[in-house]
C-alpha cells in the first residue's frame, strides 16, 4: 500500500487549520480555568474556538468525579473540532487557614494583641486558631502574618512553645477559613500534601498533560512531586508556581529542575508589596528564558471582565506588557471560571496579543544568555536550532517545522523566538499536548513519521494545501536523520514551496 500524508486523507492534520488569524499566527497562548461558567458542552466548545490552548483544573474546588467529567468533556470536544487542548491540573498546595470562629467572624483591632494557636475552632475571642501544627518552629519575632489575601496585617511579638503573639498593624473582618500567610518566614511545610498526593494520582491515572505544584519554596519540593510521577509510570511535565519569596530567592535552582515557572502574582503580592511584583515577574521571566522554560503569568489580567464585557485601559496594557516580556502563556481565572463572560475574555485576550505581536517594531530580543559559559560546546541539535531561526527569518520562511519524537527541538527552538511559526510533527500525542505550553509552537501527530521519504516529500504541498504557506515561500525542516534510529535532531533541509 502507498501511504500518502497529506490533509485529504489524515484527520490529523486539522490541528494546523487553526494555526492561523486573518494572517497572522499567535505565539503566546492562552490559559483559561473551568469552572461552573465555562464547564457546560457549549461554552466550552465557544472558548475552544475563540482561542484557548490550555484549559486548567483548578483542584482546590471541585471533586474527582466534577474534574473527571471536565477531563472527559476537553477531550471530546478538542477531538470534535479538530484542535489541540493541553490539560493543567493545579495542585491545591498546602494552604494555611485559620479555622471555625465564633459567631463565624471576629474583629481585628489595630493596635490590640491576640494569640496563634494551632487548632480548628476557635474557643477565645483572644486566640485565633490556626490549621498549621509547625507553626511556633518556623516563625520569629518581627514576621508578618497576612490574613484574607493581604488584608489584614499582623507583626509576631513573641513566640512560645504552643502559641504565637501577634500584633494588628491593619485590623478588619476575619471570617471563618480565611487564607494566612507568613511572608517573612521559611515554613517547614511539606511540598504536597495528603489531599494533593491522591489528587496527583487521579491527574495521572486520567491522563493530564502537565501539572502545576503550588507553594513552591526550593527545588527540591519540583524534585519531590517528579519522583512521584516517576514512581507512577509517567513522565508528565510539573509547572512550578512562584507565589512564595522563598522561591523567588531561589529561582534559578528551581527553573534548573522544573519543566516550566508560573508568575503566580496574587499570592506574590500578598507575600511581598505589590509595588515588588513587576520587578518578581521580570525576575522570574528572567530565569525561564535562561534555562529555556515556558513562563505563565497569571492572576488578574482581565479581572473587570468577571463583572464586564470591556477590559480596563490598565487590563489591556498589562496583557501587552505580558506579550511584550515573552511570557509564553497568559491565564485567565476568574475571568473564565466564573465570570459574567467567558468566551468574550478569551477573544479579548487573544486580539490584544495578536494586536502586540503584530508591532513590527516591538520584536522580541532573541536570547543572548543560552550558555553561563561561551566556551561551552554546544550540542548538536542546539546549533541546528538556531541555524533554523537564522535560515527561517533570511528566507522570510513560511514555517520552521520539526520532526521530533519528544518536542525538544520545538522548545529548543522557540527559546530564540523565531518571527517564523513552528509548526511540530510527533507520533505522540502527549508530546502534541505539551507543546501547547510552549511559545510559538503549533503541533500535531501523525502515524507515518518514521517515513522519512513521505514525510520529507510531501510536507511542502501538505502546507500550502492548509494555507500555511504560498507558492515561492521558503519552510525550515529540522529531523533526526535516520528517524527510525530514534537520533536527535542533526539535520536541517530547506524547501522551497512550489
């Protein structure tokens, strides 16, 4: 039988039929949070077409039978109509609360003294209980304590064997299981917790595409939740989420062993002054791109949008600004889980970075950092990487696409931030989902990829019947040559679309 690849007779390729708007392809993707707004079948498929590349689980509200019903609904419709959606499951984190209080709210007065003490309902008006056992080990005099999300602000006065002194710098309403923060200290808290252990099971066992560690302090809490997957027979990648100081401290160390960073900026501001997050999440880009991570910023870019259908002017420049600083995805949260309107906060989102990335003269740097150390030698599917881009942006190509088993060339590549659209071909379909994550990357299966002649021979028409490319163009092809040898990337070809 002659096997042939092309757009007639592979289902496959219909991923690629969404690469492009009104002429122009979208690099920086769009993350979106189901929820009770945007978990019904129609809504869903709206926001699929409107442009969302990953779709979020957010586990700390829901059940395992309420995501399993999301996950089951992605799928289904992401096969329906023909494109790709990549699953985040974000992992709750070990979250500390104050617990039960009585009349189920207290007053914080500025200036009164009150107690921290392990516990879950509270029995003094004086002693506020906190669901956090190491509590007295891991804080000092001169700490602050953050309550509701920032809120309300405490100073540590003193520290005994089974209770914290605190002081109110700025008072309020304390509510039942309001959120505690302690941002000046190092809490011995455990990277996962019970519930997140069994939670990361059912992600695994249900086929996420990558998962996201909240509360990150160091490295080794990445480490600890990769053994895990490891130990589960998986290789799914894990998004360390910087919302803690600590980590912020430590994000080179961190970036070395995750597979991608979030700027989790609400949390980040409660830990530190806001006026700090911009400079935290330059910081934190930073150490992506060194180390060649996807970069996530999230929390309150469209935030007006939960109640409203416009973006505010500051919305709308800081979703640029995102674009601008080469972050690879953008979340949505509340915008989408729910908000008044979800579809519309995606198609906002996605005409405001198509608007920036059009800016001729706004391009993003390519990276100059790829190596601590010029003497280095590059391996070879790194120099065959840049040699792409530079043939890519001379021939004013129509694509760069790559034959990769694993997606690394894909990444390898995007980390120069090619003008030219990369389009990536795997035989494996958790690779298809997990270039999703990744900036300027587009990519689909196809089963015949160890046919190097088919693949090589009618790739140029496959595209220019998608209208990826014109007669006359140029396309970059990058493949390890011989595929069925299963080698690295070391060979670039150029085509010339007849």
């Amino acid at each position: 039988m002659n096997e042939k690849f092309d757009s007639t007779t592979r289902a496959d390729v219909r991923p690629l039929l969404h690469l492009q708007t009104e002429g122009h392809v979208r690099h920086c993707k769009i993350i979106g949070t189901i929820g009770p707004a945007s978990q019904s079948e129609d809504v869903l498929k709206r926001l699929i077409l409107a442009g969302l590349n990953i779709a979020r689980l957010n586990f700390s509200h829901g059940d395992h039978s309420f995501h399993l019903e999301n996950i089951n609904l992605i799928r289904r419709l992401s096969s329906e109509v023909g494109k790709s959606v990549t699953i985040l499951q974000d992992l709750q984190g070990p979250k500390i609360r104050c617990g039960k209080l009585i009349g189920d709210k207290m007053q914080l007065v500025a200036g009164e003294v009150y107690r921290l003490k392990y516990g879950l309902t509270q029995d003094d008006a004086k002693v506020i209980p906190i669901d956090y056992k190491g509590l007295t080990e891991d804080v000092s005099v001169g700490d602050r304590v953050m309550m509701d999300d920032g809120l309300l602000i405490l100073k540590i006065i003193e520290v005994k064997d089974d209770f914290v002194g605190v002081e109110v710098l700025d008072g309020g309403t304390l509510k039942n299981r309001k959120g505690v923060n302690f941002p000046d200290s190092l809490l011995s808290l455990p990277a996962m917790t019970e519930k997140d252990s069994k939670d990361l099971l059912f992600g695994i066992a249900n086929g996420v595409d990558a998962v996201a560690l909240s509360f990150v302090q160091h490295a080794e809490d990445v480490m600890q939740c990769k053994n895990m997957i490891s130990a589960l027979g998986a290789d799914t990648p894990v998004i360390a989420k910087i919302e803690k100081i600590s980590a912020v401290e430590q994000i080179s160390e961190i970036a070395k062993v995750a597979d991608g960073l979030m700027v989790a900026r609400g949390d980040l501001g409660v830990e530190a002054s806001v006026e700090k997050v911009p400079s935290y999440q330059r910081r934190i880009i930073e150490a992506a791109t060194t180390h060649a991570r996807p970069v996530i910023i999230a929390t309150q870019m469209l935030e007006s949008m939960i109640m409203n259908p416009i973006a505010t002017l500051a919305e709308t420049a800081d979703v640029a600004n995102g674009v601008l600083d080469g972050a690879d995805c953008l979340m949505l949260s509340g915008e989408v889980a729910s908000g008044k309107y979800p579809v519309r906060c995606v198609e906002v989102m996605a005409s405001i970075i198509n608007e920036v990335e059009t800016w001729t003269g706004r391009r993003r740097e390519r990276y100059k950092n790829l190596r601590d150390n010029v003497n280095d030698v590059w391996q070879e599917h790194e120099a065959i990487a840049l040699a792409a881009c530079e043939a890519a942006d001379s021939l004013n190509a129509g694509a760069i696409v790559c034959l990769t088993l694993t997606g690394s060339i894909a990444r390898t590549i995007a980390r120069w931030r090619p003008r030219t659209p990369i389009v990536a071909i795997s035989p494996r379909q958790d690779v298809i989902h997990r270039l999703n994550l990744v900036w300027g990357v587009y990519a689909m299966k196809n089963p015949l990829f160890y046919n190097t002649d088919v693949l090589l021979q009618d790739l140029p028409n496959l595209l220019k019947d998608l209208k990826i490319v014109k007669s006359g163009q140029a396309i970059v092809i990058t493949a390890g040559i011989p595929m069925k040898q299963m080698k690295s990337t070391n060979m670039m070809k150029i085509n010339i679309i007849s």
